[in-house]
C-alpha cells in the first residue's frame, strides 16, 4: 500500500480481511455492551450521541457507567495484545508473556503492601505499577544478563512470581476478610467503576507506547530467523530483544495500572491472531485487536451470563486462558510425537 513516493507498508490480503473482521466483531461487542441491561441505550439514544443530541440518561451512562468500562477495556486488550506479541517474538516462546515473568503477581504484592499493610500511603493503581517494576527489575538483576537470555529470563521471572504470589497470600492471610476479599477483586483484574480518568490514563500510554513498537517493527520482522542471521541483517538482536521486552512491560503496567492484572490475554491473543492471519511475523496489529475483542467480550459476559454476573473480568480471562493454554501444551506435544 503505497501513499505517492513518501510512504510504502507491506500488507497482506488475508490480514487486512482479518483485521476488517476483528474490528466489526470489536464493534458489535461495543454496541451489546452499550445496549444491553436495565441502562442500556436503544440506537435512537446512540445517534443522538452521536448528533451531540444526547439527553441526560445518555451522557450519564455514556461519561459514568458503560463508556469508561468500554474504553477501558478496549484500551488494555490493546495493550496486552501488543505486549504478548512483543515478548513472545523476541524471546521466541510461544508460552512466554510478561505474567510468566512476574509481572501480574508483582502488581498484586505491590497493592497488597501498600493498600493493606500501608492504607492510605498511595492509590492502587501506583502501588500496582511499582510492585510490578520492582518484580521486573528483580528479574533483570537476578538473570545476571539482563533481558539478553530468554531461557534465563523465564525460568528468572517463574521463580519471582512465586515470591511475589507470597507476599500477597501472606498480606490476605494477617488482614481481615473484608479487605482480604477487595484485595482479591484487584489481583485478579477488574473493570467496575472505571471513570473517564481511567481512559485518559491508559490512551495517554497507548498514543506514547504505540508509535514506539512502529518503529521496531522492522526489526521484530526478522527476529524469528535467530540471533546470527538477525544480527547480519542489520537488527542488533540484543538490543532489539532489550527494546522489545521494555516496551511489553511498560505496556502491562499501563494496564495493570487502570484495571489490575488481567491475565492470559497477553499470551493467547498472539496466538489466536497469528492462527487467524496464518502470517509470519509478530502480527501486532492482529494481535493487539484480538486482545481488545477477548477483554471487551469477557467483560460482556461478566455483565450479562447468570452465573458470571458480578465476577471479576480476570476471573473469565484467566478461565479461558487456562483451557487455551492446555489446548497448546497437548497439540505441542502431539507435534513432538
């Protein structure tokens, strides 16, 4: 797709087909998440929305209620889709995301230290993001090499998952059943009373995080061929891996930081986009779209099935998550039999 002399992006057809699909299912879950329950808006409501026209009970539901959950929720698939796809391409694990490595449980030992045994000292949200660049930092010291060895990296950020788990079931046990049960919404990921300042918060850290993956994006392009033929073709494979798992971190944290950690989006929306689009590469756009579909459609479900209702949108995640990722580890063994 070529824009005069200036500007050449290769596309394939059946990604851009894939794509198109991904953000019409994108928009109908939207439009269900909008319409559906006792505040839902009829498309009468939705075109005066959009007209400018909109009455009371709309902007209410609109600015309160439904649009920050929406958008949210939108926001930290894309983030999370991004951040799986980047990890998984330069540590070259099709298990690997930044949970592996202690990030989702870092933010929950981070909430749980300073909302619980500190109340009052910082807001969630920043006790989530510092627990989880103190996990990730661990992990970078303690590997002895940085982000360079994805072997060392992974079984590294297992074991601080571990200790970080720890310090969080230690800080429920000691605390009272009240605060023990809030603690547990926040760990396992949630999009209730989300607010405007919510949105702000994770579309800041898209419109900043988001051009820097464009920018490797050439780069990641040949990651999959190893690090010599990588390094040859001008990639730097070290820095490249480096940048890359930076940028999925940051990415995670921004999200964790306006929902709590959200988990397995990050390793599944990789796979289900790179099976759909059957297209070498990291697949980012893909990616990042089919992590807002599986986040805004758990979040649907939680709001309307009988008995989901009330749950948290990590608990579906995490539930979905669980029997994909027993999907791959039984076609992977089969594949090496």
């Amino acid at each position: 797709m070529r824009a005069g002399t200036v500007l050449a992006v290769p596309y394939q057809v059946r990604t851009a087909r894939v794509l198109t699909a991904l953000a019409l299912v994108l928009v109908a879950l939207a439009a269900a998440t909008l319409a559906l329950g006792d505040l839902g808006l009829s498309p009468a409501d939705a075109l005066a929305a959009l007209r400018g026209d909109a009455g009371t009970k709309t902007t209410f539901v609109l600015e309160r209620i439904r649009g920050p959950r929406l958008l949210v929720g939108a926001g930290v698939g894309v983030a999370l889709g991004l951040s799986g796809a980047l990890f998984q391409t330069v540590t070259r694990n099709p298990l690997g995301s930044p949970d592996v490595i202690g990030l989702g449980a870092g933010a929950g030992a981070g909430v749980a230290v300073f909302t619980l045994l500190v109340p009052g000292s910082v807001p969630a949200p920043v006790g989530a993001v510092v627990g989880a660049v103190a996990a990730i930092g661990l992990v970078y010291l303690a590997t002895g090499t940085g982000f360079s060895s994805p072997a060392r990296l992974i079984v590294t950020g297992i074991g601080v998952a571990a200790m970080a788990t720890a310090v969080t079931q230690y800080v429920v046990a000691v605390m009272l059943r009240d605060q023990g049960a809030e603690l547990a919404a926040y760990v396992v990921g949630s999009l209730g009373s989300r607010s405007m300042e919510h949105v702000a918060q994770i579309a800041v850290a898209l419109v900043v995080l988001v051009p820097c993956v464009a920018m490797l994006a050439h780069r990641l392009a040949v990651a999959d061929m190893g690090d010599p033929l990588t390094d040859a073709l001008g990639a730097r494979s070290a820095q490249t891996r480096t940048l890359a798992i930076v940028l999925s971190v940051l990415l995670s944290a921004a999200a964790v930081a306006v929902s709590g950690p959200i988990t397995f989006v990050a390793l599944a929306a990789p796979h289900v986009a790179r099976m759909l689009t059957r297209a070498p590469g990291p697949n980012l756009a893909a990616a990042a779209v089919t992590g807002a579909v599986l986040v805004v459609g758990a979040d649907l479900l939680v709001q309307h099935v009988p008995f989901l209702e009330g749950l948290p949108v990590g608990v579906v995640t995490g539930g979905l998550g669980g029997l994909y990722l027993g999907y791959l580890l039984t076609t992977g063994w089969k594949r090496t039999r």
